[in-house]
C-alpha cells in the first residue's frame, strides 16, 4: 500500500464572478423586481418604469405579469433611488383604467400610507410628482379617500401646493379637490392652513392649476368659517384680481362663483362694496360676455341680496335695471338666472316695487310662455315672490294677462311651477275684480285636477288658493259642482301636518254657506274632524277652527257632536234633533233619517214653522168659484185642505214622490200666540216665565219630580211615530213631552219672537235653556252691569227662573238613575 500525501495550503475560498443579465422581455424585469440586490432592483425597477411609460398596453402588459405587487412593495424600499423608480412605475401604471381598479382590490390600508410617505420633504420632486399622480388616480374613490384622509394625506398635499413643479402641484391640487367633495375634508383643508397656498395658485401659469384651485374654493366658500378665512387672507381681492384681467376670462366662470358664496356674508358685502366689487360685478353683467360668465354674475347678486342691508346696497346700484336688461337676453341660461336674482331681490320692498315701475312683471310674464321649463319654474318663482303681500304687483301680473298663462301651468307642468302658479292666483284672488277673471278662465276645475297630485308644496299652495277663493260665493258654487269636496275631505285624512292644517284652513273656508256646508257634512268632514280635535297627537287651531265653521252653519249637527247651542246659534226651519252622536257614528241627514224604516228609538224631532203657500182659503174658493161658475162652501173648501193633511202623514215612497218636511201647524199657531202674548210684556223676566208657561202648556203642563215617572211620555210618542209612520216628528205635533222636547221647543220660540237664550244637552238626558238678566236696583232702577245666568224651569214649577250655581238649579240640571229621561 502507497503512503498518503500530504496536503499543503488553505482550502480556496468560493467566489461568483458578477453575471450581465440581458433581459429581452417585460416579464423578465417583473421576475427581477423579486430580487434581494438593490443594483438589480435598480435597474429592474427603471426598465418596468421606461416600458410602462410608452403606451397603455404596456401597462395593461405588466399588470398581467403580476408587476404590482412588487412594485407596492418596492415603494417602501430604503432605497432611494429604488423607491423613486417604484413610485414612478406605479404612478404611471395607476393612469390605467385596469390597473387603478386592480390597486383598488389590493390592501388599501397599507399602499396608500407607504404612498403618503413619499410625499415627505426628503424625497425626490420625480418621487413627489408620481407619488401624488397616484394618488389622484385613486383619490376619486370613497374608500380611498378615507384611506387618504385617515393616514394623515391631506397636510403633506398642502404643503406640495408651493412646490416648484408644477406637475406636482397639479397632481396635488387635483387630489384636494377630490378630497374636499366631502365635507368633513372641507373643514380640515380650513384648519390645516389650506386657502392661502390656493389662493398663490390663481397666478399659476397653467390654466389646468388655476382651474382646479378655482373649483375647490368655490366647494369651501360654502363654508362660513372657511369664508372667514378667506375673508382674513384677502381672497375676494384675489378673485377681483383675477375678474379685472383680461387674460383670465377663461377663468371667470370660476372666480364668479366663488364671489357668490362670499356674497352670502354680509361682512364679505361691506367689504366688497368698499373695494368696488359691486360695481364691478354689475359691468360683468352689462359687459357682452359668453353666458355662462353673465349667469354667475347675476348669481353673484342674487347671493348678495339675501340680507337687506346688501339689497340696499344693490338698489343704490340699480340693480333692477340690470335685471330688466337681462331678461331680454336670447340666452336662456341668463334668463333663468335673472329670475331667480329677482326672486331674491323682491324681499326689499323698495327693489320689489321700483322693478314693477320699470315694466319688469310684464318682462317675468312673458317668460311663462317659453319653452324652457326651468324658466317657466324660475319665472313663476320670480313672480310669487314679487306678488306675495303686494297688491300692486299682483294687479300688474293681471294686467299683463298673466293670470291666464298661470291657469294653463297648472296642468302639465313641473310640481314647482304648478306650486308656484296657484300660489300666485291665491295672491291674486285677494281682489275682486281679478278673482271675477280668474273664475271666467275655469281656474276651480283646474285646481281641482292639481288636488291628486302627490307633492306636498302642490297640495299645500292650492288649498291656500281655494282658501282664498271660497270667501266668494260663485267660486264655492263651482268648487262644489265641480266636484272639489271630495278630495278636500279626503285630505283630512293626511299624515303631513302642512296638508292636514291647510285641508282644514279650506274647509273652513268653504263652510261659509249652508249648500256647502252641508254638502262638505255628507261626506264624512264632521266625523273626521271630530276626530282629530280628540287626538292628542293630530289636533291643532286649524282642525277646531274647521269643525266650529261646519257646525256653525249645521245647527243640527252642533247640538249632536257638542250638545250645546248658543244665543247666537238661531234655531230655523229644517233644525232637527237626532239625538246625542256616538263616537265614529256618520251624521246623517233629515232626509235620510226620515226614510229610514220605523224603529223604536226616541223619534227625531223637527223644526218647520214655514207655512204652505197657499192663498187665504176663502179667497182662494171664491177665486176658483168664478172661475167654474160655481161657488165652493169654504167648509167643504176646509175640508179637502184636512184631508189632504191627513194624507201627507201617511208614508209615501221616495220613489213615487220627492221628500219635503211635513207642514207643522201647531208650531205656527204657537209662534203666533208667543208673538201675541209675550212681546207684549214689558219685563223680560216675566217675558221668559210667560214663554216657559206656554211650553210647558204645549207638552203636557206641569209635572212634580216624584210623579216624572207617571207621566206617560216614552208611550205617547212612540205612538205618535207609529200613527205617523215615520222616525221624524214634527215638533208641534208633541204634546206629551219633558226636558229634551220643551226645552227645544223654548229655544225655537224664543228665536222666533227675538228672546235670547241656549240649548243645554247634559248627562242622562237633562235639557235645559239659560237665560241671561241684568239685574234691576228696585231704589235706583239701575241695572247692573253684569249678566246674572238663569235656567229655565219647563217641568216642576214652569216659569221660575232658577239661578246658575244654585242648590235648585242644579237640581233641575241633574238626575238620578232612578229617574232617567
């Protein structure tokens, strides 16, 4: 066996020579971007950047390489250089539709914050200009404006706005604008010292810049505290600077705006009339411009005039004259401005009326013709606001023929203007001679058709017109036949408080008639309303004012719902008692009751002191006697009058014959006798115990307390239903009755012969009437000066007057079970 060598020296130490890699295609750069040497990341990164900067498919290319990821990677890189080639590859690749949606997939939450931190002062300007054209690709989505706004993006933003680059101030600028869309964002551009490095940006030298500054002041002017701001830093002389250089005329559109928010502060008004800004704005106005730079002007104005101190600022500056010129501009778009600039100005009385002396409603009607409907909008806005609480105004819409025009918008027409045109008509009607006209043009049909609508403003403005309207008794006459009642009672049904109380404003207008009145109870209004003035939730002064009207004119139905009459509520032929109403019972008519079949309830007890037009009998005869040749005896002429009477209690088909109330004679002989016997006396206590006396003879005499129940009145009357086949009795036909039937019949024959007193309906069925005395001093002959409050007694001791509050009048008001009526 041979020996070992020996080794000599150190094992040679492994070593790689440095390998040139050519790569020939993108997808072999996107491998790279893996790599862990920065020399490779280097020039990897650079060539992704270079290639992706030649077209969008390049970039659509990377992206199917899987370019992205690494990139947002690299973006964090502590490299310099590394990350500026990232930032710049992904910057421009975000400028891609695919890719920015394809970013937006990704973890937000940590590329945006690797973005932000780009954007800090010890980077590169190439590093900053692509950092943020990133951002502004993505900043116009929600979630990535959080994302922005949270991470703190904003104030770095603000400080590339004085960045020497303009690319980076443009990409910065574009990404405020995007962020300040939410107001939140707003508020904090304000506070991180946003609006002064905006304002240096309206001497940009690129229109782009200025535009977009322009746009996000014009967002944050909205804002009065940013307003302030502004105010502070001189921004409105920099917006004056921009509207007094003719070299900036693209820019004016902007800058007008933003004049118009500042307009809206009154300390910016003072401060801009000071500097000229007024007058200036009025050359813009008069100065041929393109439309949309004459618009703005005139809504600079019009924000100007919300405050009165401003609008007399305005006047000073005949701003009227201004609009009236504008008006007949050909263009639309300032047309529509104007209108709205004099809607705005007609709040000063001094504008509203120096406009109409200069022929400007006639100028604002004939803009109701055109085909533009936002103009006939703004026209009929313009006009409300000008006629509202202006007679005179109003007069000259009528005399320019404009109540026509306005009739026809109400059909066709956008909810605003059909709002405002019957708003304008309610102004209108308040004359007599103009509301004549309007009825002449079937304005109550056409507001009619408006009552379907489903707009509140629509509804609301046309009840307040037909309320204004129903103070005339023709126009009730043809809300009524035009069929308006309906649907105005169907709207008490509203859940809208402003629908519900304007329904009810015009039902009380409306009940001004009895026609209508009774017309507008058929249809369920009493019970409704009743209803709502005993909710707590829905009752208001409108419901009750409403319901007191319709009960005012329907007598009947007020003693029922309220058991209560007045003095001033006057018993007349026609009143009825029914009985007390139950909850959510309809009340029903006189007819209708009466052609119910015989039950065996109390009967309904009717008033009718009319007497039959027929010819004094004997006249008549004697009349009829020559006219035959032969003379009728007035017996037998008598006679055939009984008989017929006699027939007429006898029931008769509703078919066969219309209803009419049965003739009650014994009623007319009682007036007449209570107008023979009473008015005579001259105390007027002892006219009311005369009058009480003649009741109580009328219905039986009087009856003692303990005896009430001998006295046979529930069977009298439930014969005298059956002998008249009929629910309804006439008043004078009852000669059996107690506290409900002669206490109504002292309150009709006291309205017939001029006495005051009520009707009191109170538990367990106790009527009464109360009168009121004066008092007369029997030593001085003085009255008192005060009413004393009486009830009348009809049943025990008829004739005594009891005073109110006393142990016997209350007595006679109150009953025990044991003797119910």
């Amino acid at each position: 066996m041979g020996k070992k060598g020996k080794q000599s020296g150190a094992p040679a130490k492994e070593t790689f020579e440095p390998l040139l890699i050519e790569g020939k295609t993108p997808g072999t750069g996107v491998l790279l971007l893996s790599s862990t040497e920065e020399e490779v990341l280097l020039k990897a990164s650079e060539a992704i950047y270079q290639f992706a900067e030649k077209g969008d498919d390049n970039k659509a290319s990377l992206l199917g390489l899987g370019a992205l990821e690494p990139l947002c990677q690299l973006v964090a890189h502590d490299n310099k250089l590394i990350r500026r080639n990232a930032v710049m590859a992904l910057g421009t690749m975000a400028c891609n539709s695919d890719v920015k949606n394809a970013l937006k997939k990704l973890d937000m939450s940590v590329i945006i914050p690797s973005v932000i931190n780009r954007l800090s002062g010890d980077e590169q300007v190439a590093t900053h200009e692509f950092a943020t054209l990133c951002l502004a690709s993505l900043s116009d989505d929600y979630a990535c404006k959080i994302q922005i706004f949270e991470n703190n993006g904003l104030q770095p933003l603000i400080k590339l706005l004085s960045s020497p680059d303009p690319d980076v101030k443009k990409n910065s600028v574009e990404i405020i604008f995007n962020l300040v869309q939410d107001s939140k964002h707003r508020q904090a551009l304000h506070e991180l010292g946003g609006i002064p490095p905006l304002l240096e940006l309206l001497k940009a030298d690129f229109p782009v810049i200025q535009h977009l500054a322009l746009n996000i002041l014009q967002i944050v002017s909205t804002d009065k505290d940013t307003r302030n701001t502004f105010r502070e830093k001189q921004g409105f002389e920099r917006i004056m600077e921009v509207l007094s250089n003719a070299t900036f005329s693209d820019l004016y559109d902007e800058a007008l705006e933003v004049a118009a928010n500042c307009l809206n502060d009154s300390e910016c008004v003072q401060l801009i009339h000071k500097g000229g800004g007024l007058k200036k704005l009025m050359e813009f106005v008069h100065t041929p411009n393109t439309p949309g730079v004459q618009s703005n002007a005139v809504k600079c104005i019009a924000m100007a005039a919300q405050s009165s101190e401003n609008c007399e600022l305005l006047h000073e500056q005949n701003v009227e004259n201004v609009l009236l010129e504008l008006l007949s501009d050909a263009d639309v778009s300032v047309k529509i401005d104007a209108c709205k600039a004099v809607s705005t100005t007609s709040a000063y009385l001094p504008s509203n009326n120096r406009f109409r002396e200069l022929g400007g409603i006639a100028a604002v009607v004939q803009c109701l013709n055109d085909e533009c409907s936002e103009l006939r909008e703004a026209a009929t806005q313009a006009l409300l606001n000008a006629t509202r609480s202006n007679q005179l105004n109003a007069l000259a819409v009528y005399d320019t023929g404009g109540h026509t025009i306005l009739i026809q918008l109400l059909s066709g027409s956008s909810h605003m203007t059909v709002a405002n045109s019957a708003a304008i008509l309610g102004e209108m009607a308040g004359q007599d001679v103009v509301l004549n006209s309007i009825l002449s043009n079937g304005v109550i049909q056409a507001l009619m058709e408006t009552l379907d609508s489903v707009d509140t403003k629509v509804l609301v403005n046309t009840m307040q017109c037909l309320a204004v309207m129903a103070s005339d008794e023709d126009a009730r006459e043809e809300i009524r036949n035009a069929g308006g009642l309906q649907p105005l009672v169907n709207l008490l049904h509203s859940d809208d408080e402003d629908v519900l109380d304007n329904a009810c404003l015009v039902i009380k207008a409306c009940a001004s008639d009895k026609p209508t009145t009774l017309e507008i109870c058929k249809l369920g209004a009493l019970e409704i309303l009743l209803e709502i003035t005993q909710s707590l939730d829905c009752r208001n002064g409108y419901s009750k004012s409403a319901l007191i009207s319709l009960l005012n004119f329907n007598l009947p139905a007020k003693y029922s719902l309220t058991g209560h009459l007045a003095v001033a509520d006057v018993i007349q032929d026609g009143f009825y008692d029914a009985g007390k109403a139950c909850a959510g019972q309809q009340f029903l008519t006189l007819e209708e009751l009466a052609k119910q079949p015989v039950n065996e309830k109390q009967p309904i007890i009717a008033v009718n002191t009319a007497v039959e037009e027929i010819v004094s009998e004997e006249k008549q005869s004697n009349s009829l006697a020559r006219d035959s040749g032969k003379k009728e005896d007035f017996k037998t002429r008598k006679k055939k009058k009984d008989d017929k009477q006699k027939d007429e209690t006898r029931p008769e088909s509703p078919v066969d014959k219309p209803w009419r109330m049965m003739e009650d004679v014994p009623l007319q002989l009682l007036v007449k006798e209570a107008k023979e016997s009473i008015l005579s006396l001259e105390d007027d206590k002892e006219r009311y115990s005369a009058l009480a006396r003649l009741v109580s003879k009328a219905m039986g005499g009087a009856v003692e307390m303990e005896n009430l129940h001998k006295f046979q009145w529930m069977l009298y009357q439930s014969e005298l239903k059956f002998r008249l086949q009929s629910n309804v009795v006439p008043i004078g036909l009852i000669k059996r009755g107690i506290y409900r039937h002669r206490a109504l019949l002292f309150k009709c024959l006291a309205d017939c012969i001029g006495l005051s007193c009520t009707l009191v309906w109170g538990e367990y069925d106790r009527v009464w009437n109360e009168i009121f005395l004066f008092n007369v001093n029997p030593s001085t002959e003085e009255c008192s000066s005060q009413p004393r409050r009486y009830i009348v007694d009809l049943i025990h001791q008829p004739g005594r007057l009891l005073r109110n509050n006393t142990p016997p009048a209350e007595q006679y008001q109150t009953t025990s079970m044991n003797t119910l009526v």
